[in-house]
C-alpha cells in the first residue's frame, strides 16, 4: 500500500461521507412535505438529486482511482423497468455496478435490497431511506410484507425501478462459501467455486409481486468479475485499494420470457447460476468475457460513445460538488440561521427513523393514505 494510495482512498471516503450527508440534508429534507403532498412528484425529486450523489461515486472510482470497466452483453432497453440478477463476489458489487446503469440504463432509478442495518448510517443511510431502498431484516416473515409494500410504492408513483438482487444472500466470504457447501452436499448439488448456490425464494416474490405491480418489463442478469484483484471489503478502500478493472457481462431476458409458476421460476433461477459458474469458470481462464453473438448490442462504436458521454458528465458532476461543499460550509460559518436549518434537519431523520423506522417507511405509507 503506497502513501498516495492511502491519500487517495481518504479523499475518496471524505468526499463521499461528506456529499453524501449534506447532499441529504440541504437539498433533500426540504422535499420531505412533498412526500404528503404528491408522493409521485416527491419520487421524482429525490430521484433527480440522489442521482448526482450516484455520479459522483461513480467518478470518484473511476476517474480518480483509475478503475477500468468492461461491459460486454445485451443491456435492458431504455425506459424499462428491470429485475436485476447479480453475483456477490465482493461487498462492493452494488457499488460498481451504478458504472452499468450509467452508460445503459437509468441510474436515478436504481433500487437496491440491502441489510437493515445500513440505514442507521448518518447522511449515507439517509440519503438510501430517501431512494426508498428495500432494507431488509433477513426474517422472511417480516421481509415478505416489507418488499410488497416497497414494490407497491413504486407502482403507485409510476417508476421504473431497476431493482438490484443478490439471489446469493451475501458475498463469497469464507463462511458463506462453506453455508453453500454444505447446503449443496446435502441437497446432492455440485459444489460451486465462483458463485454461491441462489435462494428462490425472495427471488421468487420480486417476480411476482412487481409482476402484480406492472413495473418488471424484464429481468436482467449481471455477472461481475475481477480479472486482476479482488477487493472485498469497504476497509480496503479506504486504504485507496481498488480492483484495477471490472468486467460485466450482461443479459436481458424480457418478461415474456419468464415463466410464471413458482417451480418453473424456481428451476429458471438455478439454471442461471449454472450458466453463471460456467461463465466464470471460463472468463477466469483468459480474463475476459468471450464474445458471442447475444454481445452484438454492445460493439465497440456503442463502448467508446458510451464511455465518452459518460466522462463529461461525471467531470460536471464533480466540479458541481466541489462547489456545493464550498458553498455549503461557507454559509454554515457566516449564517448561523443556515446552521440551525442543518442542525433541525439532522433531528428530523433521527426523530423519524425513531417513531416511523426511517424515511422509508413513510414514503412506503404516503401512497396508502
């Protein structure tokens, strides 16, 4: 680990720490009365903000870290609403996957299923009850209701969600990669070594109910893979450790593709994550994803414009944080009725995290009124 890694890893958490917390409370909270008001239009609000905070993560990695994204495939279509399917190999995948939906899709629409717990997190775990992120507390009876009501509350506003699963549970950690050995020894099943055998269930119940909801035109899978370093945790990155290139590979399969019973979903899942470990196996033996011909949406004219719209806007986007931290703790030194709006809002997220269980769940119950 060398000291500019270390400096560059610290800019990068204080940045984000820092947008992220008072992007939430000076340009978000006052939206929070539009939520009663016009809960579609509060969506879109949030939405368009929250949006540029996705950007700037996006560029923070890419640009100042260097890291190199790949993406071969079939992406969803624009303007479509998308179940997204991916392998957990490392605690970060959500993280890179925001540069997939940045070039292919719609990052101010990007819904992620995620643990309880995260939510608790000052400025960042508000900012994701803001996005009405599906937190989960791993208790299928109490998840169950939680992920209809969030499937609901996005049917109601007339999203698009593009909602991230991990059909795996959780990353390829040393005692998940035992829990799923032992399930596959005991269910007569091959051992896998680059993904973890997928739960149906929850999988099974996004399908049906935004399904019931109208919002799943199509359910997109997503193999990730590192070709050259792994990194696993969120510590390392704050020691300015990031894989050097990240590849995807990407396959839309539309709804009418999909089969409707619980058993045929329940086979089309496990198929997939065969296809997956295959796919893997093979990418990992010359560190790319072959070209076949489901990659002919994706040649190298669409990469390259992709990726060169894609860096102007991610320098936009950094130049306009910069100046918005600038502002932000100018006037929080010179107006002191500036740092009370502050203050007062911070109060607000922690008073309705105490009596409502977050933003979240009050945005949720908004389209039930």
């Amino acid at each position: 680990m060398s000291f500019s890694n270390l400096v560059y890893g610290s800019m990068l958490a204080c940045m984000l720490f820092l947008t992220s917390t008072m992007g939430t409370i000076v340009m978000v909270t006052p939206t929070l009365p539009v939520i009663f008001l016009s809960p579609k239009l509060s969506r879109r609000m949030m939405d368009s903000l929250i949006k540029l905070w996705f950007l700037l993560a996006v560029a923070m990695y890419e640009i100042l870290m260097g890291v190199k994204i790949k993406i071969k495939g079939n992406p969803s279509l624009l303007g479509t609403s998308s179940l997204i399917l991916s392998n957990h190999r490392t605690r970060l995948d959500w993280l890179f996957l925001m540069s997939y939906l940045c070039r292919y899709s719609a990052i101010d629409e990007y819904r992620i299923s995620l643990k309880a717990s995260l939510k608790k997190f000052p400025g960042a775990g508000w900012a994701m009850q803001c996005a009405g992120f599906l937190f989960l507390n791993r208790k299928w009876d109490e998840d169950k209701d939680h992920i209809s009501n969030g499937i609901h509350y996005f049917s109601q506003v007339h999203s698009k969600p593009q909602f991230l699963l991990f059909p795996e549970g959780t990353d390829m950690c040393p005692n998940a990669i035992g829990r799923s050995n032992k399930f596959a020894d005991k269910e007569g099943l091959p051992r896998y070594e680059y993904v973890l055998h997928p739960r149906v269930t929850g999988f099974i119940h996004f399908v049906k109910e935004m399904k019931k909801g109208k919002i799943l035109d199509s359910i997109l899978d997503v193999t990730v893979a590192y070709p050259k370093n792994i990194i696993q945790s969120e510590l390392q990155t704050l020691k300015g450790e990031f894989p050097e290139e990240i590849h995807f590979y990407v396959k839309d399969y539309p709804i009418e593709t999909i089969p409707d019973t619980d058993e045929e979903l329940s086979t089309w899942l496990i198929n997939l994550w065969k296809e997956k470990e295959v796919r893997l196996r093979n990418f990992y033996q010359v560190k790319k994803f072959e070209t076949g011909e489901d990659n002919l949406a994706l040649d190298d004219d669409t990469v390259q414009y992709a990726d060169f719209a894609l860096k102007k806007r991610l320098n936009c986007v950094v130049l306009f944080w910069v100046v918005f931290l600038f502002v932000v703790f100018t006037c929080m030194c010179v107006y002191p009725l500036f740092l009370y709006f502050c203050l007062i809002s911070c109060v607000t997220y922690v008073l309705i995290g105490i009596r409502h269980g977050g933003v979240d769940n009050v945005i949720y119950n908004a389209v039930r009124l």
